[in-house]
C-alpha cells in the first residue's frame, strides 16, 4: 500500500556535514511528488523510468550541498525488492558498504524506509536524516498517453474514518 509523503525541509540539518548520502525509496517518493506537482510519473522516452517532480527534489537538496563543497552521492536499489521498506538482507549490505563513507545519510522515503536504513546501518557513526514526511495513504488512478507516459490522478483519502457498529436486525 503506497503511503502519501510530503518533503521536508531538512538544509539546516545538514549543514554541520561535509559528505551526505542521499538515499531513496523508487516508489511511494516518486509518485507522490509526481501528483503533488501535477507532473507525469513516468515518461518513458524522455526521462526513462525516473520521475522529472522527484528528479527535481533531489537536485533541491543536493546541489546547495555541492556549492558548499559536501560530496554528496545518490543510493538506491530497484532489485530484488525495489521499496525501501522492504530489502532483503543482501541490500542492506550494499547500503552499509556505500554509506561507509558519509557523515550524514538523508533518506527520501517513509518512516518504514528511515528505519530499514537506520537497522542497515547501525553500526555506523552516519547520522540519518528522513527528508519526507508521511501523511497519509496514496491513491490514485493511473493514467496512459501516447507516448508512453504515465499520468497519476490523486484520489483523496480520508484520514480517519469513524468506525460504527453495525446493528443487528432480528427477523
């Protein structure tokens, strides 16, 4: 079930660092900036399978770093499992081995995601930043245009419901 998230503005917790690891979920970060900034999700042809609103993001949060002179650096995995909330033992080792060289660890994903990076890498002095914040369920309705791209219509979700017993009826 993807989650809806919104960024957050995490500069001033960076500022201390002088390398930060941008990790990322591929799913839910993506498709929620794609709706949230009206933009297609995937346009195959002139983005490949990544998402310009998300693409857009990143390049938020990294390039005042580079002007700073941060080494910065992108960390994500599509296989076997792509979501971040759900790797495999095997890609929190690779997580481990790439943020071996970073200070800070900023993770574009859920409060699922934050953790499996925070287990990843606990044993590790790399402070771990989550740079989204959840706020609720996605949904949406998708949507194809020629030339293979894909459009997400929000849906919006109720974020309670109250629940009313039913009452029985004796026939």
């Amino acid at each position: 079930m993807p989650v809806y998230l919104e960024p957050k503005d995490v500069s001033a917790d960076l500022e201390k660092f002088s390398s930060v690891l941008i990790v990322f979920c591929p799913i839910c970060p993506p498709m929620c900036l794609a709706m949230q900034k009206k933009s297609p999700f995937i346009e195959l042809f002139k983005r490949g399978i990544k998402t310009g609103a998300f693409e857009d993001y990143i390049k938020s949060i990294r390039e005042p770093l580079e002007q700073r002179g941060v080494q910065t650096g992108l960390y994500s995995m599509y296989t076997p499992i792509p979501m971040a909330c759900l790797w495999t033992v095997g890609q929190h080792k690779r997580l481990l081995k790439q943020a071996r060289d970073y200070e800070a660890v900023v993770i574009l994903g859920c409060d699922s995601a934050t953790y499996t990076a925070k287990e990843a890498l606990k044993s590790t002095d790399c402070q771990i930043i989550q740079a989204m914040q959840m706020t609720g369920i996605a949904n949406a309705t998708v949507k194809f245009r020629f030339p293979v791209t894909v459009d997400l219509d929000m849906h919006l979700v109720p974020k309670k419901r109250s629940v009313h017993p039913h009452k029985m009826h004796a026939e």
